[in-house]
C-alpha cells in the first residue's frame, strides 16, 4: 500500500490509546490545512490525550508515532504547525 509521505512530521492528539507491541491506537493528525484520523503504532503503549508525532507512514491509514512535547511550548507562542 502506498505511504502518505504528507504525514510524516506532523503532530496529533491520541483519541484511543496506543497499546505499544500489543496493537494500536487511533490518533487525531493536523494535515493538510485540517484533521485526520489514523490508526497510530508506537513501541510504548500512549494514553488517550497524549500529544504525539508522526514519526512514518505504515501505508494511507496508518502512522507510527512517539510522544512529543513541543519544545516552542516553553515560548508562550502558538507553535500550531502547517502540514
């Protein structure tokens, strides 16, 4: 399947809950000027809430991610990127 190259370094909120090695969970991305859902991976299991980033494409729909902390955050500014 294809990858959606567009994704990769874009920032999300986790909407279910990763299950690390167990499974995955659905993340909320900033996209293309919107939001879009995926099925999210990550080595260790991310609880609903978590800010995350995309770190691959797994193919159209799927995404693997970390945890992130945006480290403009510390500034006070809007850090809301444009992927």
């Amino acid at each position: 399947m294809p990858q959606d190259e567009a994704v990769i370094g874009c920032t999300g909120k986790v909407l279910i809950g990763t299950r690390g090695a167990a499974g995955p969970g659905e993340v909320l991305v900033r996209v293309r000027g919107g939001s879009e859902t995926f099925l999210a991976w990550s080595e260790d299991p991310l609880p609903a809430g978590a800010t995350v980033l995309v770190i691959e494409s797994r193919g159209r729909r799927e995404v693997g991610v970390i945890e992130w902390a945006d480290p403009l955050d510390a500034l006070g500014g809007d850090s809301a990127g444009a992927c």
